[in-house]
C-alpha cells in the first residue's frame, strides 16, 4: 500500500467527531443525568405482579395491580365492530385462506376491475379486502375508524400505502439500472473488492418478491424521492391532526438511491468485521459484542504492522477523555469513528485479511452520488423535524439485510439529533437476524453513553423468504436464524433485556409489534414481574390494521397502549400492497382461524341475544 494514500485512512473520519469519539466502556457505566441510579442485584423473577413503577428520580411509585387481558373473550375482542364488520371480517379471512384464489389475487383483481369498471369494483373493493386492511384513501377519509379506534383505546401509526404497479420485470429493470448499479462497478476495477452481499443481483431484482405486508419502494429519479418526501410530510400532518402520541411510519428507502444505503451498509459491515478481526488477533474472539474491547496499545501495534498507521500517526484517534482511564476501545467507540456526515469518498481503507492489501472500505462516489447521499439526509431531517413540531413519532421499518445496516445507522443520527428530550423517532430491530441481540444491545449503550432517548419497535422481520433465497443463490452466509424457534429465542432475548433496562429507565421505549399471542403474553407477564405498569406507556404494543383484533382490542380496553399499522391511499395504488397481504394470511392460516372462531362465536352470540344491529359500544 502506498503510504501517501495513508492521509486518507482512519484520520478523515476521525476528526469529524474527535470530542465524541472514543469515549470509554467505563465512562458508560456511569449514569446519565436525570436517570434514576442502577441498583446492583438484577430485578427478582419470584416477585411476579409487583406493582411498584419507577418514579422519574428512580423513587418506587405505588401502581394499581396491572389489568388483566383475556384474548379468548370475543364480546371484548370485537367490542368495536358493527355486525356487517363482522361479517365483512369472517369473509375476507376466510378468503384469504383459500390458496388458489390467494395465488391468483392480482390477476382476479384485474379480472374484476374490467367486468365491473372502474367505481363498482371499487365499491366491491370498499366492502371487502381494502375496507377490512385499509383505513381509507386519504387523511380526511381515514378519520372516523382512527377516532373509534382510540375511544377503544387503540393508537395509530399512520402508514401510507401506496405502491407503484410494477411487472416484475419493470421493477427489475428500474432496479438494476436506475437505482442500485453504478456503471462503472459492473467491470470497474473495484468490483471484486466488493461484498456480494451488498451488490445488486438481476434475479433479486424486483425486492417485492417473496416479501409480506411490507411496502417496497424503487427509486426513479431525486425528484420521486422528494414526491415521497412530501407524502410522508401529509402522513406525519395527519397524524398529527389524528390523535395525541400517534406515530407516522416511513421508509428509507423511499428517500434516496438504494445504491448509497447497499454502499453504505458495506462500509459499516466491513468495518464491524475488522474490528472483530482485531478483536481475535487480541484473543478476544467469540465475546458477546458489549463485552469485546480491544487494547488501544495493542491495535496501534497492530495497525501499525498491517501498515495502516503508524503509532505516531494513530496516537491521537485514540485519545477521547476517558481513554485514559480504561485504555480499551469497544465496538461503540470504534463505530464512531465512522460519521455518516463525512463526504463518504474519503473514507478508509482497511486491509483485506484474505489479500493483505488495503483496499477503500468503498468506492468511490462521484459529486452526483454525494448530492444524492446528502439530499436523503436532508429529506430525512425535513420529515424528523416536522414531526417534533407535530408531537408525532417517527418509525423507521426496517428493510433488506443489505440495506438494513445503513438504515440503522442514519436512523441513529436522527436519534442523536432529536431523541435529546424524548423518543420521536423509533428504529426497528428484525429479530429473525443473528445479530439482531447485538445491534439491539449497542444501540441501547450508545444511547445511554450519549444520553439520548431510545426508541425501538421489535418485529421477527418480513422479508424472510427472500433473504434466505438470496443468501443460498448468491452464495453468502445466511444472515438469518436458521428455525423458527431460533427467532423465537432471539425475539424473547432482545425483549428481555429491553423490558430489563426499561425497567431502570425513564429513556426506554419499546414497541412490542407481533400478532403472536405468546409473545404479547410473555411481554405482559414479563412486564409485571419486572413492576412495569402500562400507565407508564413505556410499552407498546402493535398489530396491522385488519388483523388480530382479538389481540389489540382487549389489550387497548386494560389500559396497555397498543396501536395498529394504519394503512391508507387510493384504492387502486393500494392494490399491489393488499394482494400481498393477502398473501400473508395465507401463511398464517392457523392464527387466522383462531380469530374467525372467534368472530363467529361473538356474531353468534349477538344473534341470540338479539343484539345484531347494535351500534358498536365502549
Ligand atoms: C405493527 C407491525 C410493524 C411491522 N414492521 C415491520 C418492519 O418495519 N420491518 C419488517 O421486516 N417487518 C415488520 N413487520 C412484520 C413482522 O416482521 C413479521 O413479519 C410479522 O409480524 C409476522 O411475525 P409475528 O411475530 O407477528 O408472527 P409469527 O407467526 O410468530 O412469526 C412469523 C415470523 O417468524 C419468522 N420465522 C418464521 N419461520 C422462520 C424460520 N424458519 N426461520 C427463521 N425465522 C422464521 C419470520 O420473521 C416470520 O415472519 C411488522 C409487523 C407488525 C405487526
């Protein structure tokens, strides 16, 4: 490596965030101000319904035992329906079950649009699978159900739906050549340096394949990018209008050129894999992720023998205010070497262990790609600021693994910026992920260290199918769990330790978003032995709009703040989205057919006692 190209390593990016960076482990045990002391012995599991909250100075606040939920009683589950919603809900789930029609769902929508024209499918539509999943088209539209939801107790979080109506082709080709491929990469020199995890593949082309009830995005040009820019800023209004504490859901990938976030997500990957590389060479390999900390004196050595730095160049990357004190850089400090602020051309260059070159962590981007990269912070900055104003919170969902890292980095800025007061803007965790404990853990130490609130929504994650079929096509190390039951195990791991220091925090909050029963039951339960009451509105729980009623109602109706995934927009651009979810039901056969028992037993219930054309009632 020419050691004239040194400048342009580590130094870069140090010194954007030198009074920040590098804070140590010990530094972050100490508490924060205005949070209440850590006491020493972990919180005990034998106390089970302890109904002492923690006070905003850490006191114990007497709290009324917490409310019991029945999710089998479909007098209290379906409180808020009228009889024709009941209906409605009985046949369009049962529908959704049946497989044929389920696979064939966009061509019989297409069928019937022709035969009926345009207003009375529509109206069809209305009566059946949009009026059961979507709120209605637009924010005026949606009023009413978002009003009766709340008086049941029930939030939203408002989730503009609308989707482009793509061939596969179409979207394959507006991935591979507007969004996601530099031209230069496909021969350039610098594509074998490349993760091919985080390139583009033609066959992975259309992202909506094989991905449930999740909205997909492609990216056609920056002025698209601001048209969604703006949808989102109507979302957040009307959430703001809807109700107090509500939320507006956006994506990131509607913001920018997915080929930044697949850049950016390689350069944090790789840059995650030296440190850990580093870590063996110290003998510290296999640590759980917060307890790996690396020997500043020995990683100068190091990097000095792999011809990064020399000592008397890397001394002061390593000289944060309390590095004198523990000497050790953790995973945290390292992250911070890397600002998303930073012009990205200029990032490191890192030795390749395979080749033992120094390679750039990334490629080069050009002035345009640069401008792309910094209109998307910008949008998302527009969009976290409206909604501080609006009092709204701001869900960023999570995506594709190859995307994933960088969402949750520049989720993470928005957090350092305007999480300083209270949580507005939530990031999302995919606990089907291995990693999903260790980026749950770090980012709730980075908040700690740095002060800021800590926001999350814990899901299992969508796009499991395709992930897996990428990872076997493609041929990189799945970055899932490889069962059901492994998911399940990290799912109850990451809320645990969440519940767990929520418990010690006034700076936690945590979304529990999951149609599955068990889980709701395991956090409920969790949360009263750990003396977490619902009034403290520290837990949330979440459900799609149309679904689980049987869960979300009676959890509404005790007092636990729960909210439904509000989807709406124009029946025909919501379309795309609904056959696919759709779909989802079809994989969730044995839980839909818990709730259709359900749903029948409480119309049969009205139509015995002669309450059938009753007004819904709270
Ligand atoms: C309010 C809300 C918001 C959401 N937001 C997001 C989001 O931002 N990003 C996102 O990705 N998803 C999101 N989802 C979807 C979510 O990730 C799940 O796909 C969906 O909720 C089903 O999981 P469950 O916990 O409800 O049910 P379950 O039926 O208990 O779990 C099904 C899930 O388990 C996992 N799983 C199933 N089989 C296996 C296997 N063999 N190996 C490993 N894992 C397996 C998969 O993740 C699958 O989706 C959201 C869901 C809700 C309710």
């Amino acid at each position: 490596m020419a050691s004239s190209a040194r400048p342009l390593a580590l130094r870069a990016a140090c010194s954007l965030r030198a009074p920040r960076c590098l804070r140590s482990t010990a530094a972050a045990r100490q508490e924060q101000p205005g949070e209440p002391a850590r006491p020493p012995p972990p919180p005990d599991p034998e106390r089970g319904s302890a109904h002492g909250g923690t006070g905003p100075r850490g006191t114990r606040r007497v709290q009324p035992p917490p409310p019991a939920v029945d999710f089998g009683d479909p007098r209290e589950a379906f409180r808020s329906k009228s009889s024709a919603e009941l209906v409605r809900a009985l046949v369009v789930l049962r529908l959704c079950a049946l497989e044929p029609l389920v696979a064939r769902s966009r061509q019989l929508m297409n069928l019937s649009r022709k035969l009926l024209g345009q207003q009375r499918f529509e109206k069809l539509m209305k009566m059946t699978f949009y009026g059961q999943f979507v709120a209605g088209e637009d924010q005026e539209a949606i009023k009413p159900l978002i009003q009766r939801n709340r008086a049941f107790g029930v939030g939203s979080v408002l989730d503009y739906s609308v989707e482009e109506d793509l061939t596969p082709e179409e979207a394959e080709r507006k991935e591979m050549d507007e969004a996601c491929v530099k031209g230069a990469e496909i021969d350039g020199p610098g594509a074998a340096q490349r993760e091919k995890q985080y390139l583009a593949h033609r066959e992975f082309g259309d992202r909506r394949d094989r991905v449930i009830s999740a909205r997909t995005y492609f990216y056609a040009d920056e002025t698209k990018c601001d048209q969604h820019m703006d949808t989102f800023l109507r979302c957040i209004e009307a959430s703001g209008g809807s109700s107090e504490d509500s939320f507006s859901a956006i994506k990131l990938t509607a913001l920018g050129r997915p080929q930044f976030l697949l850049q950016f997500s390689e350069v944090l990957m790789k840059w995650r894999k030296f440190f850990h590389q580093m870590a063996a060479e110290q003998g510290k390999a296999g640590l759980a992720v917060m307890e790996t900390k690396l020997e500043v004196k020995k990683l100068q050595e190091t990097l000095a023998n792999l011809g990064i730095a020399t000592k008397a160049e890397s001394q002061h990357w390593f000289t944060g205010e309390d590095l004198g004190v523990s000497g050790t850089v953790d995973l945290l400090d390292w992250n911070s070497l890397i600002d998303s602020r930073t012009k990205l051309s200029k990032l490191l260059l890192i030795p390749n262990m395979k080749t033992g070159q120094l390679e750039p962590l990334l490629s080069h981007f050009t002035e345009e790609e640069d401008l792309q990269m910094k209109r998307m912070l910008q949008r998302m900055d527009v969009l976290a600021t409206r909604a501080l104003e609006l009092g709204v919170r701001l869900m960023v969902d999570a995506e594709q693994t190859y995307f994933q890292p960088a969402i949750s980095r520049l989720t993470l800025e928005m957090q350092r910026k305007f999480n300083m007061e209270k949580a507005v803007v939530f990031n999302t965790f995919q606990c089907y992920l291995k990693e999903a404990y260790d980026n749950v853990t770090m980012d709730v130490e980075l908040s700690r260290r740095e002060g800021w609130h800590f926001g999350a929504k814990l899901v299992r994650g969508a796009y499991m199918e395709q992930e897996q079929a990428r990872a076997a096509q493609v041929g990189y190390e799945d970055p899932l769990n490889p069962t059901y039951e492994k998911t399940n195990e990290m799912y109850q791991r990451c809320l645990d330790y969440v519940l767990e220091e929520i418990k010690y925090s006034q700076k936690i909050k945590v979304m529990v978003a999951s149609h599955n029963e068990d889980t709701v039951t395991f956090t409920i339960r969790r949360m009263a032995e750990l003396g977490i009451h619902p009034s403290e509105k520290k837990v949330y729980f979440g459900q799609l709009l149309g679904m689980c009623d049987q869960i979300t109602f009676p959890l509404g109706q005790a007092g636990y703040p729960v909210y439904k995934y509000v989807p709406y927009g124009p029946v025909n651009e919501v379309l795309p989205y609904l056959s696919r979810r759709a779909l989802e039901n079809r994989g969730f056969m044995k839980r839909a057919k818990r709730e259709r028992d359900l749903l029948w037993s409480e119309f049969k219930r009205r139509l015995i006692t002669g309450s059938l054309f009753c007004n819904p009632s709270h």
